[in-house]
C-alpha cells in the first residue's frame, strides 16, 4: 500500500491469486520455448544449407557439372563395405539415367594415418577424379596428393580397371604401372590401393548403387 493510500485510510489490496501468477509463469515460460524453437529452426536450416554447399563444392571437384542434371549431393546413399562401416555414395543423373558416383574410400595405411578419398567413376568403370577429403600426411611430403601441392593425383582420371589391368594397379617400385610421389611412397601407395577398391566396389555393386533409394540428405561423408 502506497503512504497516499495509508492517509486516505483505503484498505490494503489483496496479493494475487496464486493460479494467476502460475498462469503468469506458464506463458512466460511458453514465449521463451516458442522464441527458441524458432531461432533453433532457423539455425538448423541455415546449418545444413551451409552443409549442402560445402558437399556439393567437394563432389564438384571429382564430378564435372556439365555430366549431370540432378542434386547428386542429395542423390545420396549409405553402403556397406566388407568388414568396415557404412559408407557414403553420391549418384549423378541425366534426363534420370545413371552417369557417374562419387564413392567415399579410405586408406588407413596412410603414412600418418588414414586417408579419405572421394572417388568419381562414370558407369562404364572410367575414373573421372579422385581427390583427398582428409589426411594427415607429412607437410612437403606426403601432402602432395593435394591438388594444390602436386598434380600426382589427377593421374588417376580416365583409368579404369582395365587401364592399367587390374593386376597391375600397383606402384612401379611394387611391380605395378603407376608412379609414386617422390619421396612418399608409403602415401602414394595407400591411395592407390583405395583407389582401386573403390573401382572395384563399384564395378561389383554398381546396379544395387544406382537403384537404392536416396536417403534425402546432404550429410558430411564420414570418416
């Protein structure tokens, strides 16, 4: 009660009821889930479109964008590699036929650990690029399966299992007809090696690839 109220002798207010101050917290509590599921449903949109780009910009670099007239960063499925866990593989289409995938290889005989290859392979089995999507090679050595560091591993486009014959996809020093990096031949050979079974993977599967259902999303490829 107010001193003005005391001098008029009005009579104390009663408190507010307490299912009114319940109600109170009630809607209180309700704008802030409602403010937060909104800023989180923005967040997660603006997540994964960012998620999306970033995929498509690394199948871009294996798969040219004149091939294909569909998402194949969202054209993607989950497959199941002997005795490894699932794996990713992305599907390109034209006019909603077949053209090429991207497989996901790893080579964990890398010299510092394992390799993640992406690997791109048109229908008839020709590779149309491989580049490295993670790795922990030696700076100046082993990291020369870069691009940006060396053109070793565009050497792999327009190989196939018959070119050189399978028997032969091995590095020279190994008795095979590919080339090492200089002074990486523990990395060199890992690639190849994942290489090769990602080839191998997909001439075996390459109808059970094409006709599984996408799953919808554009996820990392995992590791």
């Amino acid at each position: 009660m107010s001193e003005q109220e005391k001098e008029l002798g009005m009579p104390a207010r009663a408190g507010r009821p307490a299912w009114q101050a319940v109600l109170s917290l009630a809607a209180f509590a309700a704008l802030v889930g409602l403010v937060v599921g909104v800023a989180w449903d923005a967040t997660r949109e603006r997540i994964a479109d960012n998620e999306a780009r970033r995929v498509l910009a690394e199948l871009s670099a294996v798969l040219p964008p004149a091939l294909y007239d569909n998402e194949p960063h969202r054209d993607m499925i989950l497959v199941s590699w002997p005795g490894d866990e699932q794996r990713q593989v992305w599907r390109a289409r034209r006019d909603g036929r077949p053209v090429a995938a991207v497989l996901t290889s790893l080579a964990p005989d890398g010299y510092s650990g394992q390799i993640r290859l992406l690997v791109a392979v048109t229908t008839d089995g020709t590779i149309l690029g491989v580049r490295v999507a993670t790795h922990s090679e030696t700076p100046g050595i082993g990291d020369a399966i870069e691009p940006r560091k060396s053109p070793w591993i565009g050497n792999f486009a327009g190989r196939s299992l018959t070119d050189p014959p399978e028997a032969r996809w091995r590095l020279r020093k190994d008795g095979g007809d590919l080339d090492a990096i200089s002074g990486a031949t523990i990395t060199s050979r890992a690639v190849v090696a994942a290489t090769r079974r990602a080839v191998q993977y997909f001439r075996q599967h390459r109808d059970e690839i094409f006709a599984a259902p996408a799953s919808g999303a554009a996820n990392k490829p995992r590791d």
